[in-house]
C-alpha cells in the first residue's frame, strides 16, 4: 500500500470522525492534540480504527506523540507496521 494512501485513508477519517467532515487546513505535520483535534479519547478512537482498517495491533508503548500526534507520523508509523519494520 502506498504511504499517500495510507495518509488520505487516516486524513479522511480524522475529518470524518473529528471534524465532523468539516475541511480543515490540516498540514500533514500539524499536531493533532496541540491544534485541539483529538484527545485522549480519540486516541483510542484513531488506534481502533487503525487495527481495523490496516490488520495492524497498536502496542501500549506505541501510544506516543512520536507515532500518533500528525498525519505525518501517523502515516509513517502505519507504512513501518505493515513493512514490518517496527
């Protein structure tokens, strides 16, 4: 799967899921938590939906702004767990 893929399958479902399908001049390094976007909640939210939609488990020690918190990180953190790399 290509990463531009995996990033406007996670993109879409922040828009749909967060901002109500409301378009947002979301950059793909904007922080998801610091822009008020998601929360802790949502974090679960977003961690189902992606070991749903890519057949991928989230480890606890996972959870980290690092993998979680932009577009950006999100989409290279999926792209490493499918490559197998993480």
């Amino acid at each position: 799967m290509q990463s531009i893929d995996v990033e406007q399958e996670i993109r879409s479902f922040v828009i749909d899921n967060f901002l109500y399908g409301q378009p947002l001049n979301l950059l793909p390094g904007d922080s998801l938590l610091e822009k008020g976007i998601i929360d802790s909640t949502g974090i679960l939210e977003l961690v189902t939906f992606l070991e749903a939609q890519y057949a991928i488990t989230v480890e606890d020690d996972e959870v980290i702004p690092d993998n979680l918190d932009s577009l950006q990180n999100l989409t290279a953190f999926v792209t490493r767990k499918l490559n197998g790399t993480v």
